[in-house]
C-alpha cells in the first residue's frame, strides 16, 4: 500500500471531522457558536492542503473528489446554515413581540444550495481554472465569523437577508478567481499570492473579524479582474 497515495484524503477527512465537531458543539455548548467558527476555520485550512498535498504529491482520484465534496457539504453546507438557525432564533428571542417566530427557517436556503454549488461544482468544467459562483469554504467562513461581532448586533431581518442573498451568490454565474497552484512559482500566481498575504495580514490585525472583509474583497477582486479580460 502507498501510503502517500491516501495523505489527501486523510486530510479531506480531518476537514469533515472540524464540521462534525462543530455540529456538536453549537448543540451542547453555551459558547458553541464561537467553537463552530474555529472549527471553520480550522476546516477551511485543511481543505486548502487536501488539494494541496494531491498536486505537491501528485495522486488525485475520483474517491478524493467526491470526498472532499461529502466533507464540505457537512462542514460548509449544513453547520454554516445550522450556525444562522440558531443566531437568527436567538435574535428573534432577543426582541420582544417580534412577529415573524419562524424566520429562522429560512437559515436552510444554506445548506440547500452548498449543496446545489457542490453538485455544479463537480460536473462542470469551465471550473477548472475559476469558479462559477462564491465557494462554499469562503461563505462558511463569511458565517462562522458572523458570532464574533456579537450576536445582539444582528436583527433577525438582517441574518435572514444574508443567508438567501449568499444562497444566491453560491449558485450564481460569478466568475471567481481560484485559489488553486498548478505550480508554487509567483509567476502566474501574483493575484493568488497577494490575495493570501493581504488576508493574513488582515486576519493578523483584526482577527476573525476581518473575515467578513475578506471575503468582500475576493469579490470584489474577482469582478474587477474579469473587467480588465474583457476590456
């Protein structure tokens, strides 16, 4: 047996075991939602390096991809949308007499359509250099950051809005640059690069809480990319 044949996929299961652990703990824990967004974080990292080490090792396989993918609906698909559940419920309960007592069912539209951008993801081939609408990793993370800025800052008017507008965006026909190094050479790689080091140095500075920026900037730097191919 090749044992480095089955490192990527040990990694893609280290990814679904963060998302496992984050479902627990948003169910048992007071502080369970701050928990979920590392255990995103976490998650996130490891579903960079699967790829990662697949092309630094050179083994890819059908049974990786459609892992990874099983691993990132759990993690990106059904805990962010848990994550929104229970933050626009607790909102709700936090404001007196407010009228719309299941608004938080609204938080499903999530994990409905991550799996949607997933099931796209896997059979289209356009993505292969870019992808078609927001990852599901960049919105779990726009989400799982969400709890540190304070869940009483959130109206539940405001939570619901987010999640059928990143619902959209997870499907939509954006074109977003990959983060994905056929080689490791800054060559060919200078928005990759710069993009990484403007995130950690921002993450750096504000913490988590630069997370939601991040994602905006991404974007934001993939639209304005596809103006200057088109013009």
């Amino acid at each position: 047996m090749n044992i480095k044949n089955h490192i990527p996929n040990a990694i893609t299961s280290m990814n679904l075991v963060c998302g496992c652990l984050g479902i627990i703990a948003v169910l048992t824990r007071v502080d369970g939602l701050i928990v979920a967004g590392y255990c995103i974080a976490g998650a996130a990292i490891f579903d960079f390096f699967d790829g990662f080490a697949a092309r630094l090792l050179g083994v890819h396989s059908e049974m990786g991809k459609q892992l990874d993918s099983l691993a990132d609906m759990v993690t990106f698909g059904v805990l962010p949308g848990l994550i929104l559940f229970v933050m626009i419920h607790r909102a709700e309960n936090a404001m007196a007499n407010f009228q719309w007592p299941y608004l938080y069912f609204v938080s499903l539209f999530i994990p409905v359509f991550s799996a949607l951008r997933l099931a796209k993801f896997n059979i289209d081939p356009r993505q292969s250099e870019v992808f078609i609408g927001l990852p599901t990793p960049a919105n779990s993370l726009l989400v799982g950051s969400l709890p540190f800025c304070g869940i009483s800052n959130f109206h539940p008017f405001f939570l619901a809005g987010l999640s059928i507008l990143m619902s959209f965006l997870l499907v939509a026909e954006l074109p977003l640059f990959a983060l994905k190094f056929k080689s490791f050479g800054w060559k060919k790689n200078e928005v990759r690069y710069s993009f990484i080091i403007g995130a950690a140095i921002s993450i750096f500075i504000l913490q988590i809480v630069a997370l939601p920026f991040i994602i905006l900037a991404y974007i934001l730097l993939s639209w304005m990319l596809n103006l200057l191919k088109k013009g």
